[in-house]
C-alpha cells in the first residue's frame, strides 16, 4: 500500500506524462517530424549504417559514446529510426520534466492546470519549428534549459547527499548536451554557472562547509562525467587516420565558418607558395573539394594561418578584424551596430503585425522568443525586483545585472564571428527564455492580497503566446509545404540511385543543400529503412573522413576524382556526378585539364519527380574527342 505522499507523487508524475504525451500527440497529428538539416540526416546515416553500409560510432559530430549507443540499437533493430527517436525523447523527456516540477511547485489544483496550459502555449507558440522541424544542436540546447530550470527550481536541502540527489536529473542532462553537441553545451555553460552561483549566494550561510560540499561535489561530478565522456572520445578517434582527417576537420570549419576563402587574385602568391592552383581553389569556392586529394590538411591549415596573420598584421586581413589578438569578421563597434540593426528591424516587424497582420510566412525565427525574453525581464523587474526588501532584493538585482551581461557577451560574440545561425541563436535564447522563466518563480512575490496581479501574469501570458502561435503555425506550414516540394526532389534522386544500385553517384554540394532556399532533408518517421545508399556529396564534414573512403573502397575507387574519369580504369561500377538541373560544370573540365586530362561532361540521364518534375541530372565524364584534321 502506498501512502499518501506516494500516491500524490505518482499522481502529479502521471499528470505531467499525460500532459507530455497529448502534447506529441497533437504536434503528431498536425505535422510530421522532419530532421532539419543535411547534417542531421549525414548523422543519421552513419550510425544507422546507410552511409557505409555499416552502423558505426563515428559520426564525428556527436561524441562516440552517445553515437556508439545509438549504433548499436541500429545493430539490434535497423527497422526503428534510433537517431530521430532519441532527439524526440531528449526534446519531450525535458517537457515532461518542467511539468513534473511545475506540478511540484504549485499548490492549488486550479493553479497545477493553469501552469501545463502556460508551459503547452510558450512550447507551442515560440518552440513549435524547433519539436516538429529536429536539429541535434538545438536539441542539446533543450537538454541544457531543462537542467537549468530544475537545478534552480529544485528543493533546497541542507545535506550534501540529499542535495546532490535531488539535482542528479539535471547534472545527467548537462552530460547528455555534453554528448550531443559539444560546442553547444559549452557555449551554455555560463548559463548554469550563473543558476549555480545564484542558488549558492541565495543561501542563509554562504561560506559554510556544507554548502562548500554541496556545489563543489556537484560541479565536480559533472566535469568527471563530461571529461569522462571526452577521453573515451578521445582514445576512439586516435588512430593516424581519424586523427588526421580530425585535424582536417578542424582547419574546415575554422575556414569555412569563421575566417573565409581569402581571394585567390589577390592573394596569388601565397597560393602558389603552398601549391594551390585556381582550379583547385574554385573546389573550395565551390565546396566540391572532396574531388582533389591535394586539398588536404596542411594546406588548409595554412590558408587559416595565413588568414589569422592577415589580420593581426593590417587588422584588415581580407575582411577580418583582430580584437586584441581574437580574429573576428566584425570589430565590436560593427558587431553594436549590426545587434542595433536587427533591434530596430525586429520593432519594425512588429509594429507591421500590430498595425495590419502578420505575413503569410509568419513570425520570423527567433522573434517570438526575443520578445518573450523582453516580456520575462519587465515582469521580473515588477513580481521580484519591486516588491524585495534589502538581501533579497540585491540579490535580485544581481541576477538580472549578471544575466544581461552574459547574454550580452554571447550576443556580441556571435555578431563578432557572424555565425547567426538559428542552430546557434534559438538555444542561446531557450536558455535565457527558461532561466527567466525559473528566476520569476523562485523570487516572485505573490502576495495573498495580490492574486489578481499573479493571474493576470498567467492570462496575459497565455494571450501573448497564443497570438505568436498564430504567427509560429503559419511560419511552419509555409515550411513544410516548401519542404514537400523539396522532399519530391529529394526523394526522387534516392530512389533513383537505388534503383540503379550497381552505379555509384556523386552529388554536387550546392545541388544538395537546398531547393529555393529550403533545405533538402527527411522525415523522421517516414523511411524506416537503413540500406545502403549508393551516393555520396562531394564535400561537406564528412568528406575526405576515413568513412568516405571506406564507402569509396566498397565500390573499388580510389578517390572521387578517379571514380568520376579514370581512362585506365576497369571497375565495373560506373560513376555519376549529380547536379541540379542546367548546371554549369566549366570548372570541372577546368580542374581535368589542369591534371593534363582533357574531358567533356555529359548528361546521360534525368531525374524526375513523380509528377514529372526536373529535378536532377546525371552527368558522365568523358574523354574529349579529337577533332578531325
């Protein structure tokens, strides 16, 4: 028999997976669950065995225990989509958490029900494109909100074993961002660290030998499991060939994401200096470098030296800036005016959608979010600030001081770097959105003689949100009916080259990323199968990876540039390179020529759409034909 409290306990932990499943029940019947990105479904390939042909831990993006796992399932059960399965379960476990603990915190049951329909409008009014449309970054944003919201919300208790319990839901979740996307959890990180030091000064006693082991056995736990985590990374990927595509991989994404493609004329001799031809520099222009196996790891690395020295000589390195030793694409004073810019355009949206209606294609992304924050820091400054009295209120002070310095800092970082990406800004602003959110319901003061003022917070809240669900419901199914037309592409091209299994195809990367600017991806739930896919893009993160060449030695080529033309060459398999249609492939015939090969591209076959679409072009290399003398 249970007790009383037991019962009460199961009775909220029901009421919230209730709560949780009719929400992914609703978000089900009303859309389909698609990964975001190319990246997501390179991700989903490689650990369900599509890639290679076998389920693998390296996915290079993810850190190998997580991948390994999810691999392994693959292994157990290639039908069930493991990857997408797993983000679902990240994204909605944190929901079912936040209500467990909204469920814990409120007294009344009017109050209990009030909150899940708070908690269901903010989810659905500002986070719907974020559960319906996955990107694993985002995701490990999810999971680091959710830690933060229970670690600030959670009972405080004077043992340091109780303590260290009660947060055990959140230190695992922190771990799990960890293990999802690093660079996420890490860009987060003074998030948590703030909700630390705030609950550590909240204290009646701060210096205290307790509290000393409390935080501190809880902050350390947490770096053991993450420096754990990345060992075990670490010792998987040491050998010579990870190890230098990693390198590799490295130099990439400093190059590509952060520094730029320095002009090849004016900077003509530097390339000539590392044997860097203009044919092989238009691969990189072009991010098809997977075909030249001259572009390897130290000429990157020394186009990002160059790149770095650039601009710490003239400040001005073709484009970069150097602030105090950091290499940025915007000095600060750029980067404020850039931040001013987007303020003034996000007030100019919404003074259009006050004034007249809000456009077909919605509510930008992130906009709803950053008026929310808006919103949180008025109401803080109103329920917390106002109404407190001496410790408390200084205290309150400054965590709102504390918090605008550090989203602030990240702000400016991200404009510095000009990497705003909604992959990167949503997360940055999930975790202020949930920080601000727990800070009013921990400092609040709801005075008994003032529930009007606490109810009217709720209504005006949930009226708020409603109208930016309007805005954020019509912003998605402008996407999904845009995705639909991409998917028919998409799918297209994977069924022809498994219709043509025997062949092998190599995709242009510009002709694999997106069709009018929505992005060529999959559905979650849609295509359970894991079989091996006879194509490959020809650059992106996972090209020239020990992967990439395994899945090349399956079809018996050496490299892609011997694959696509090869005279000597008598491997029955042929291969094909894919390009949207009437592309223009002069820098391919360029790139031969340069190797003393002269070719002609030709378009040997089309890829249609059931409805009889163009989509792709299937195009063979060939010696070019002597003319008659």
């Amino acid at each position: 028999m249970m007790d009383d409290r037991t019962k009460g306990k199961a009775v909220k932990v029901c009421g919230a997976l209730i709560f949780t499943f009719s929400l992914a029940l609703f978000l089900s019947a009303q859309f389909d669950f698609y990964y975001d990105l190319n990246d997501d479904t390179m991700i989903k390939d490689i650990v369900s065995g599509a890639y290679t042909g076998q389920s693998s831990g390296y996915c290079i993006q993810m850190l190998y225990p997580l991948a390994w796992c999810i691999a392994l399932c693959y292994r157990a059960i290639p039908t069930v989509p493991w990857y997408g399965l797993f983000l679902c379960l990240c994204q909605f476990g944190v929901i079912f958490l936040i209500s467990v603990r909204l469920l814990f915190i409120t007294k009344r049951i009017r109050t209990k029900l009030l909150a899940l329909g708070v908690e269901a409008a903010l989810v659905i009014g500002l986070f719907l494109r974020e559960l319906v449309v996955i990107q694993y970054s985002v995701t490990a944003g999810i999971c680091m909100a959710g830690a933060v919201f229970l670690f600030v919300t959670v009972e405080n208790a004077d043992k340091s074993s109780v303590f260290f319990r009660r947060n055990l839901i959140p230190l695992l979740l922190v771990v799990l961002s960890f293990l999802i996307r690093i660079e996420v959890c890490i860009m987060l990180m003074p998030f948590l660290l703030l909700a630390g030091l705030m609950r550590w000064c909240g204290e009646e006693r701060i210096f205290t030998a307790v509290n000393f082991r409390k935080y501190l056995m809880l902050v350390g736990t947490a770096i053991l499991g993450m420096a754990a985590a990345y060992c075990v990374d670490l010792v998987a990927y040491q050998g010579s060939e990870w190890s230098n595509f990693r390198s590799f991989f490295d130099a990439r994404t400093k190059l590509y994401d952060f520094y730029g493609l320095p002009d090849y004329t004016d900077n003509q001799a530097f390339y000539e200096s590392i044997g860097l031809s203009q044919e092989s520099y238009t691969l990189l222009e072009n991010y098809n470098f997977a075909l030249d196996e001259s572009i390897d790891t130290w000429r990157l690395e020394a186009i990002v030296n160059y790149q770095e020295q650039s601009a710490k000589t003239s400040n001005y390195g073709d484009g970069l800036r150097n602030t105090f030793g950091f290499v940025s694409k915007n000095s600060v004073r750029e980067a404020l005016w850039r931040y001013k810019d987007q303020i003034l355009k996000d007030l100019k949206i919404i003074k259009n959608a006050v004034l007249h209606q809000i456009s077909d294609s919605g509510i930008p992304a992130g906009l709803g979010v950053r008026m929310a924050v808006a919103f949180l820091y008025m109401v803080y400054v109103i329920v917390c600030i106002i109404p407190a009295t001496g410790k408390q209120r200084v205290l309150a002070i400054f965590k709102v001081i504390c918090l605008f310095g550090i989203r602030g800092f990240l702000w400016l970082y991200l404009y510095m770097v000009d990497r705003l990406l909604d992959r990167v800004t949503i997360p940055l602003l999930l975790l202020e959105f949930v920080m601000l959110i727990a800070f009013v319901l921990c400092d609040g003061h709801f005075r008994k003689n003032n529930k009007t003022v606490k109810y009217m917070l709720y209504i005006l809240c949930v009226a708020g949100f409603l109208a930016v669900s309007v805005g954020n419901f019509q912003s998605v199914y402008k996407e999904y009916q845009n995705r639909a037309q991409a998917d028919a592409r998409w799918n297209a091209l994977m069924d022809y080259c498994r219709k043509n299994g025997n062949n092998y195809y190599i995709v242009d990367v510009y002709s694999s990323t997106s069709y009018q600017g929505t992005p060529y991806s999959e559905k979650i739930f849609a295509n359970k199968s894991s079989s091996y896919k006879n194509f490959d893009i020809c650059g992106g993160w996972a090209a020239k990876s020990p992967l990439a060449r395994r899945k090349l030695e399956r079809h018996h080529f050496k490299d892609i540039q011997n694959a696509l033309y090869n005279p000597k060459n008598r491997n029955t398999t042929k291969a094909y390179f894919v390009v949207k249609p009437n592309q223009k492939l002069g820098w391919l015939t360029q790139y031969y020529k340069k190797r003393g090969m002269t070719v002609r591209t030709e378009c040997v076959d089309q890829v249609q759409t059931v409805s009889g679409v163009h989509a792709f072009d299937i195009v063979a290399i060939k010696q070019q034909s002597t003319p008659p003398q």
